[in-house]
C-alpha cells in the first residue's frame, strides 16, 4: 500500500508542478539539502553518533556542570 501512496503522490506532484511551473529538480534538490542539514543538526544534538574518543565525552560533560 505504501507504493500505490507514494506513485500517487508523485503523480499530483508532476500534475500540479506543471500547471505552476515547479522545477522538480530543484525541489529535489531541495529536499536533499533539507535532509542532509536535519541529519547534521541530529548529530551536533547526540555526540555520541560522533564517535567521539570517552575522554572528550567527560571533558564535555565536566565543563557543562
């Protein structure tokens, strides 16, 4: 079901992107840059996605209390 959702949803898309000029490139490009930004906020949110070394971690945590 969620294919025959997303194939609809992509076919109003083009429909409506056509009768008001959409450039569909850009607006995937767009949305990449959405997603690569929203996936970098998530890592400065949560340092250990990082992989940063523990001692770092508590020197962190030290200068924050």
């Amino acid at each position: 079901m969620p294919d025959v959702s997303e194939r609809e949803f992509l076919f109003s898309l083009h429909r409506l992107a056509d009768k008001r000029r959409l450039d569909v490139a850009q607006y995937n490009a767009l949305r990449d840059q959405i997603k690569l930004t929203e996936y970098d906020l998530q890592r400065l949110r949560d340092p250990l996605q990082l992989h940063l070394p523990a001692e770092y971690l508590d020197t962190l945590r030290r200068s924050s209390s």
